[in-house]
C-alpha cells in the first residue's frame, strides 16, 4: 500500500499544507525524503508556544541565513528563496507537535499557516515544490 507521504514525494498529490498523522519516525520521513531526492527540514514543535518561538524553530531548522529578520515577512522571503538549501526535487517540512502552538497562540498558528500555504504555492510550478506536513494538531487544518 502507498501511503500518502510516498503519493506526495512521487507527484502524486499536489504540494502543500497537510495535517499529518502517520506515526512513522522523523528518521523513516527524512530518508524518505532523501531517497526521492527531497530536501528534509523537521521542526520541533514540542517547545513553540509563541511566533518568536516559531521564527527561532524555523531559522533553526531550516539554516535560514544570519541575516533572518525574526518576523513574518522575513520567514516569508526566507521560505520563498531556498538558495542555501538546494534540493534535486523539493522540500519537505514536517512540523512535529504543531498542535502546541495552535493551542497556545491559534492567531499566530494561523498566520504561521498561511505563510507556509503560500511559499507552498510559490513553489509549486517549480522544479523543487515545497510541501509542509503539520503533525500533532488536534483538530483537522481549516
């Protein structure tokens, strides 16, 4: 059986924004990733309680360069231009326990949400999409 994380790494379903709920581990995504040829990110949500806590997560993770402004705009600008992370056929971010920052500050998850839907959509028509999968989330992504 495929699953949906195969589907998605192969083309089969569109890039983007999903709640996530496989229990695999952070090791089996991210070789799964590699092996397709996937950029890897993972983001420890188990301790984001608050956007200045997401920003520093994601500046983190995803290796943002030292010049990351420590706001929306600048994870915005940061997710849309990738040129410190090539990746042969996309980006895979998996966010772990994002129901931690839902819960805890829901405006700042939902702007934190759109931004990611957006670079998403940026990145669709190119040739290394980006795909952000949102785990730990208590209710299902609006």
């Amino acid at each position: 059986m495929t699953t949906h994380l195969e589907r998605l790494l192969c083309g089969l379903i569109e890039p983007g924004v999903y709640g996530y709920r496989s229990r695999a581990s952070i090791a089996s995504i991210a070789w799964r990733a590699r092996i397709t040829g996937w950029r890897f990110f993972h983001l420890d949500g188990q301790r984001i309680e608050s956007k200045a806590g997401l920003l520093a997560a994601c500046r983190e993770a995803m290796r943002f360069p030292a010049t990351f402004g420590h706001n929306w705009d600048a994870l915005e600008d940061s997710l849309r231009d990738l040129s410190w992370a090539p990746a042969r056929c996309g980006y895979l971010l998996l966010y772990d326990g994002a129901g931690r920052l839902a819960a805890a500050a829901p405006e700042d998850f939902a702007v934190a949400v759109d931004i990611f839907r957006s670079a998403a959509a940026y990145w669709r028509e190119s040739d290394t999409p980006l795909a952000v999968l949102l785990r730990g989330l208590k209710a299902p992504l609006a």
